[in-house]
C-alpha cells in the first residue's frame, strides 16, 4: 500500500467517515429500529444499538489509520489502499466496508449497501 500524505489522509478519513455518518444517520431515522445512536465529535464516529452494543470508528492520524472497536468482532485497525480506494485490516485482509456491511445487515436483520467499500 503507498503512503498517504498527511493531508490526503485526513481528506480521505475524514470523507469516509462522514460518508458513514450520514449513511447511519438515514438508517437511524428510516428503519423501525428503537435503539440506535449516532454520534461523530472530532474524529470519532459512535454508533450505538442497544441490544447489540457500540461500534467506534475514529480516525488515527499519527499511524494514518482508521480504527474500529466492534461490539461482534472486536478492535481492528484498517489502512487506506488507494489503488482499491478502500481502508483494507492487514490482519484479516477485510476492507472496513465489507465488514461494517455484513455485521450491521446481521444485526438490523436488513440487507445494507455502505457508501464505502
């Protein structure tokens, strides 16, 4: 993976998560679901459903990463792949998108599209 600037990295990161932030918003406000949360203060995207728990998404800008802390799968740490444009974990290889993807459509029992890969 090439080196993001330190620039590009907070235009990248920062798209990302407001891109995610609106996305949850809508599913907050659309879906029939009670107990879900959203919340982005500098840097850190908070989501919370109650009966499943609370994802944080922030930003890392000193390691150029965007971490996230999963109620289902845990703490990873993702890096930015800009010839895929999407944030790839090293460790299992998922991009961020995929996974946010397939545990919220578990979780909220409906089948979700995120605006990122």
């Amino acid at each position: 993976m090439s080196e993001l600037t330190d620039q590009e990295y907070g235009k990248v990161a920062e798209d990302t998560l407001n891109r995610l932030l609106v996305f949850l918003e809508d599913i907050s406000d659309n879906l029939d679901i009670e107990e879900i949360d959203v919340e982005y203060t500098q840097g850190v995207l908070t989501l919370s459903v109650g009966y499943i728990g609370t994802y944080v998404i922030n930003k890392q800008p000193p390691n150029k990463q965007i971490w996230l802390s999963s109620p289902i799968s845990g703490p990873e740490r993702y890096d930015f792949d800009q010839t895929k444009n999407a944030w790839f974990c090293r460790h299992t290889d998922e991009s961020l998108g995929a996974l946010l993807t397939r545990e919220l459509s578990k979780a909220l029992k409906q089948e979700l599209e995120l605006p990122i890969k």
